[in-house]
C-alpha cells in the first residue's frame, strides 16, 4: 500500500472521527428542574446531547413537585402529559364521576351544579348566562395562537375581567362563585386581561370537565419528574444559576462556585426567578419588561387535617368546590393521608392580603372561619400542611396570567430562543400556560429549537402583532352588531360596537392594583373562608363549567423526586465579559 493511500485513508479516518466526535460532543445545560426543564434535558439526550442540568433546590419537579395528586385529563385533552405517562409507564387510576364535575359552597352549604338549578335557580341562571357570555367572547377568536387579530379584540386587552363582569349585572352570589372559580384558576379578575381570559376559554371551549378530570396519576405528579429524573445522566442540585454569558463559542453558566459550558442553553425557570439571573448579553428592553411586569396568579394551598370528617360525613363531596365566601376552591380528601383532609386554595387577592401573615396564623385564619361552620373543627383538628407559591422567590407566583396590556406587549416573546439560550417553562407555552401540559410542550419545543440552532438555524426576533393588517376582520365582526353587545352581556346596544380605527398605539396596561399592603398579622380582617359540607348528592352535574383549566389543583403535599448524584463536571471557565443584570430587582 503506498503511502499516499494510507495518507489518504488516515485523513478519512481522521474526518469521520472528527464529525463523530462533533456528534457526541453536542453540549446543552438546562437551567430549572420543573417538568419543562426535565422534559427539555430529556429529548436532548435522547438526541444525542450531552445535557447538564442545573436545579437551584435540593429536589426536582419545581411546582408539579408541590401540587401533587391533580386530577390529569385524558389524551383529547393531555396529549403530550398523557405520552410521558405511557412512555414511562406510569400508573393511573380513574377519577370518580363525582370529582369530574365542579360544585359550589354557598354560605357553607354544598351544591352540585344539579342542585343549584332546582334550589337556587336564580344563581344557577345566572351562572348559565355568564357561562354563556364567556363561550361567545371565546368564539370571536378564531385562532387562539393569535388571539389579538383585529382592533376589537386587541381593544379587549386593555380591559380587565372585572369591568367586563360588572356589565353582566350578576346577583351578588353569582358573582362572588364566578370570581372564586376565575382567581382560582387563573387570578383576580381585575388583574386579568379580558383578551387573555377569554383566549384560555377558546383554548377550552367544548372541552368537558370529565376529560379534564379524568384520572390521577399514582402517587401524583411527582412520579412524572422522578421518571424523567431516573433517565437523566447528568444532574447537579443545590446549583442556583446566578450567571449566563453568551460568546461566539459558547454559552458559560455559573452555578454557585461552579463554571458549566456548553454549545447551548435552556432557560426553563419561572420569569420571577430569570430576574435575578445575570444575563451577557443583556436581554433587550422588550424581555426586561416581560420580565418585570408580567402578571402571575397567586394560589396558595392549604391542606387542614382532621381525625374525622367535620363535614356530613357521608359527603362524598370533593372535586373543584368554589365557596361564594372568601376562601375560594375547597377540595376534599377524606381517603387520602388518613384522617380526612381539605385542601384550601386561597387565590387572587385572597391569597395576597395573607402574604404577611406567618404559616400558622395564616391556618389560624382559615381554621376560625370553618369553625364558624363546623364546631367540631377545632377539636378534631390534627395538623395542616402548607405550600406558599406566591411568595416562593424562585415562582414569584402560581402560574402566568397575564394582566391588561400584556399580550399587547409580551405575545410569544419567549418562543424564540436569544443568541445560544431558548426558554421553556409554562409561561413559555400559548394555548396551555399554568399547566403540566403546557411546561411539557415548552420542554419539547426548546429542545428542539437547540437542534435546529445547532443545525444553523436563526430565529427572528418577535413582531408585533399586525393589528393594521387585521382590521378588516374588525371592521367585518363590527358590521356584525353585536359583537359587543355579545361580549357585555346581551344588550342590543349597536353603539356600543368599536369603531374599527387606524391602528393605534398599544395603550398602555391599565396598571393592574398593586398587591395588598403587608399588613400586621394582628386584627385580621381576612377573607372570609367558607369552608363545610352539608350532604352532596354524588350526581352528575349536568352545567358546563364555564372556564376550562386542566386537572384541578389539588393536593398539599409535598412531593419531591429524589434527585440521584450524578455526576456533572464544571469547566473551570470564568466569565471574561462585562455581565450586565437583566434587571434590578
Ligand atoms: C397550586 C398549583 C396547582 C397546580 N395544579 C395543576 C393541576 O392540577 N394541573 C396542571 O396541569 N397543572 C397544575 N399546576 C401548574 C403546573 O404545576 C405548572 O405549570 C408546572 O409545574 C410548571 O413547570 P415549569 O417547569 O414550567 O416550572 P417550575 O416547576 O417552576 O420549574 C422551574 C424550576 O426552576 C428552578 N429554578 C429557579 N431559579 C433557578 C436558578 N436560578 N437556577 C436553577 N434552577 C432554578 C426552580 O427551583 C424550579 O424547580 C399547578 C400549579 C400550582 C402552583
């Protein structure tokens, strides 16, 4: 063989081995174990990547890993949650049909929907024709991805879901169940985007509760993270991110002491927590203000536990419960934990004037007002269990929701990955946000925005929305009538129809109520809880609920996946550039 050829064949060797070891070397760091993040780690290293993955706590699951025991929807509703759960083969069991449906609590009595039309027709009609408003706002969006497409819908924006509420002239008890059931499952309806609420109810429009509740995974939510957990090679826990510098190179990371490089990064934390993550090159204006003032719902949850049930004791009462009284969604466990157990979820601003209170006083609270309903409550009482999302600094809040002028503004911002770095998280997602479903799909999309990078592909940056190019549609909804007279409630009133005008500036965003002064825990005057359970008939509830947000939120408990040592080298690489904060806290 002459020395040419073996030149030759030493070079292709040399070649193949070179693309091969390009190949295996494909470098990723996901920043955030929730399940958006574990999702993200784990797509890519089944891509051939090797993935770091960063996580701030000691455990992994983020917030799936605290609301454990939700009710999960069925594959029509939950496609790529319900894929993992056969992909990992995970035990389900079916929900009773009595949680399938919402009840209502009613100055301490319980209602299922069925009851409330034959012994409170009044609420219940009006709770039909509120449900019946929403489902036509929801229709005038014909594409939820999109949902700003003309001047009149852009207008609905600016507008929160309160005034929009107070056109519909609700009797008192209507209201206040409508509220609870909105601060539950996204936050006070002033601080929500009229355009935003009724998005999320197009993405839910037709969806059945029953679908929605359809099972509960065995041993609840946190078995999904330990089974992403169990198949990820490289893990590193108590690492909060405190740095990401981005170079023609690479992406550098810091993480306590530690320096972690890689070709790309996914930014999979909640925006409260990507504030306070130095970022080189700074983030653009557009981002920061994403950042800064993007809304979240706040939702606390309580679990109270008691020796016997304080309630009728053959209620078999549980599911979404919405009290007109200030506590908001109750849900029952007796099975669950021993003893028989309530979960509380104080919402909205229920949830926010409570932010100074201590754990205990914050129990105390809630446990005077189901006194007042139950005698027995304190007696029997045992011990509570608590999980504080709103003023967790690594959540900042519940989930996004975001408030009037916000979609205006911030619509799919976090789509598009940034140089080196794309995002995932349930913010991230447009049709499902605040749910398991929604972080699943972000972790997907941003691992495989990773690949297409890797394989060259740029991203554009975001454009506004083209209001200009929608307003025909506008001018067609408004030759229509009623389009407003729908949204407000019925009224026939065609002045009330927008004008379709040139487009206009975004307006600013009404600026939302700031959260409730911290008040000294002293003479409370809290929300008044509702707490109790008369009988329930285990019926069917024949009424849509209006609003549809995946498995009910449920338990208390605190759930974690272990997170096994394994191994993950930091490359001793220090930032060399000027790092710039995203944003001052
Ligand atoms: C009370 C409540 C009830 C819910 N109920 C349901 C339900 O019934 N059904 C449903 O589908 N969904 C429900 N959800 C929503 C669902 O839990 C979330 O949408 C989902 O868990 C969010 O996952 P994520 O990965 O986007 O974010 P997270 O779970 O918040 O994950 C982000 C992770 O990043 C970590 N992190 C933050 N900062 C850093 C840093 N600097 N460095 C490294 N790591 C960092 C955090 O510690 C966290 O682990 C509920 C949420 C709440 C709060």
């Amino acid at each position: 063989m002459s020395v040419g050829w073996l030149r030759a064949c030493a070079l292709v060797m040399l070649g193949l081995f070179s693309v091969s070891a390009l190949a295996k070397d494909k470098t990723a760091i996901v920043i955030g174990g929730g399940v958006a993040g574990l999702t993200a780690a784990y797509e890519l290293q089944n891509k051939g990547w090797q993935v770091t993955l960063l996580e701030a706590k000691p455990s992994l699951g983020g917030r799936s890993g605290m609301a454990t025991s939700e009710w999960i929807g069925n594959d029509k509703t939950q496609p790529v949650l319900n894929k993992y759960v056969s992909t990992f083969k995970l035990s389900t069991t079916p929900a009773p049909e009595f949680v399938r449906t919402p009840g209502y609590l009613i100055n301490g009595e319980y209602f299922s929907a069925a009851d409330l039309a034959t012994k409170q027709p009044a609420t219940a009609e009006a709770l039909k024709r509120y449900e019946k408003t929403l489902d036509d706002l929801a229709r005038s969006i014909d594409d939820p991805q999109n949902p700003a497409s003309s001047n009149t819908l852009h207008a609905l924006d600016q507008i929160n879901v309160s005034n929009w509420l107070d056109r519909l002239n609700l009797p008192a008890t209507a209201r206040e169940l409508v509220n609870q059931q909105i601060r539950t499952r996204y936050d006070e309806p002033s601080r929500l985007s009229l355009l935003y609420f009724a998005q999320q109810s197009r993405v839910y429009l037709g969806v059945s509760d029953r679908d929605l509740r359809a099972s509960r995974l065995v041993g609840g939510s946190p078995v999904l993270a330990q089974a992403f957990v169990k198949q990820l090679k490289t893990i590193k826990t108590n690492s909060p991110v405190s740095t990401i510098t981005q170079d023609k190179d690479g992406v550098t990371v810091k993480a306590g002491s530690a320096d972690y490089k890689a070709d790309y990064v996914v930014l999979a934390v909640p925006l409260r927590a990507l504030n306070k993550i130095q970022m080189t090159p700074a983030l653009d204006a557009q981002h920061l203000a994403a950042i800064k003032g993007t809304n979240y719902g706040w939702r606390d949850q309580i679990m109270l536990k008691f020796k016997t049930p304080v309630w009728e004791s053959k209620a078999r009462m549980s599911g979404e419960i919405y009290s007109n009284t200030g506590l908001g969604m109750l849900w029952i466990e007796p099975a669950l934990k021993g003893g028989a157990n309530v979960v509380i979820n104080l919402s909205g601003d229920n949830a926010r004037v409570m932010q100074a209170f201590g754990d205990k006083q914050m129990v105390d609270q809630v446990l005077i007002r189901l006194h007042e309903f139950y005698p027995q409550a304190r007696g029997s009482f045992t011990g509570y269990e608590i999980r504080r999302y709103s003023t967790d600094p690594s959540m900042g809040g519940a989930y996004l929701a975001f408030g009037p002028g916000q979609i205006s503004k911030f619509w799919r911002l976090w789509e598009r990955p940034v140089q080196r770095v794309a995002f995932a998280g349930e913010h991230t997602d447009t049709l499902y946000p605040g749910t398991l479903e929604g972080a699943l799909r972000t972790g997907q999309r941003a691992a495989s925005q990773v690949e297409d990078l890797a394989a060259g592909k740029s991203f554009e940056p975001t454009k506004a929305v083209p209001v200009v190019a929608a307003a025909a549609a506008g001018a067609v909804a408004a030759k229509k009538g009623n389009f407003f007279s729908n949204l407000f409630g019925g009224s026939d009133d065609e002045k009330k129809v927008e004008p379709v005008k040139a487009p206009e500036p975004v307006v600013p965003p009404a600026p939302a109520p700031t959260p409730a002064p911290v008040v000294a825990p002293a003479p409370v005057e809290a929300p008044k809880p509702a707490v109790p359970v008369k009988a329930e008939p285990a019926k069917k509830a024949p009424a849509k609920a209006p609003v549809k947000k995946p498995a009910a939120k449920t338990e208390a408990k605190k759930a974690t996946a272990k997170a096994p040592a394994k191994k993950a080298e930091p490359v001793k690489k220090p930032a060399t550039t000027p790092t710039t904060e995203t944003k001052a806290q």
